[in-house]
C-alpha cells in the first residue's frame, strides 16, 4: 500500500462507545501493535477529522476493514 492510503477502522471503548473512521495505514498498525504489547498507553490516531488520541487500555475492540468489504456495485 501507498504512504497516501487510509483504511476504515471501528474502535470500541469500555463503556460501549464505538468510532468509526479512515485512519493512515501507519496508525492502524501502531494502535494494533499497541493492543497487543506493552507499548504506549495512548496512541494518536491521524484520522480525516484531525487527531484521536486513544487510550489504549479503554479500548474493548478494534476492527480493520478490507478495501473488498466495500457496500455497492461493481462495473461487470
């Protein structure tokens, strides 16, 4: 993937907030890392809507999307 490219997560918190956004690739992969060692406690998500600083202990889920999971029609 390209530098440019962003990919749709879904971020759930304790408490049953949830965010739902485009995010760099690079972000992604930190907030993920980050979820699975014991890395930082907040990361910064650099998403469309500007920065998300997200405390990663709050975090319940995180889901990534495939570019394929897209909703629409497709040229035959």
């Amino acid at each position: 993937m390209a530098s440019g490219d962003r990919v749709r997560v879904e971020v759930g918190f304790q408490g049953g907030q949830v965010i739902g956004t485009f995010v760099s690739q690079e972000s992604a992969d930190q907030l993920e890392r980050a979820l699975h060692e014991d890395g930082p406690r907040v990361v910064v998500l650099d998403t469309d809507e500007g920065p998300y600083h997200v405390v990663v202990p709050e975090v319940a889920y995180l889901r990534r999307f495939n570019r394929s999971s897209h909703v629409g029609f497709t040229a035959a």
